[in-house]
C-alpha cells in the first residue's frame, strides 16, 4: 500500500506539481521505516520469549542408556 501512495505521489507531483506530494512521499518512506523497525523489534521480542529452555546435562556425545 505504501508503494501505491508513492507511486501516485510521484505520477501526480510529475503531472500537476506541488511540493505536497514529495513530502506525501518522505512521510511514506518514513512510515515504512519505522513500520520495518517495529517488526524486526517485535520478531526478536518474540523469538527471545519463545526458546525453550533445556535443563538436560548429557553431553550429546555420550551414547544414550537404554531401561
């Protein structure tokens, strides 16, 4: 959707001019920086909550004991 808003900015900035569509796109490269951050942010809160936790002592070279 962003690069739809954009991509109109620029067509209509090219056809009619105004400076409000160039800031329409610096607003909209803005947005998606912070919408980009926010998900890199919200995708290592969660992968840090979800590990899991291993509380096994074996070394994985020693073979396992079977009962």
């Amino acid at each position: 959707m962003t690069l739809a808003v954009i991509v109109y900015a620029l067509f209509t900035f090219q056809s009619s001019g105004g400076d409000q569509y160039i800031t329409l796109v610096f607003h909209s490269l803005i947005l998606l920086s912070i919408i980009i951050g926010a998900n890199i942010v919200q995708y290592k809160t969660i992968l840090y909550r979800t590990r899991t936790i291993t509380t096994c002592n074996k070394l994985s070279d020693q073979p396992a004991v079977e009962k």
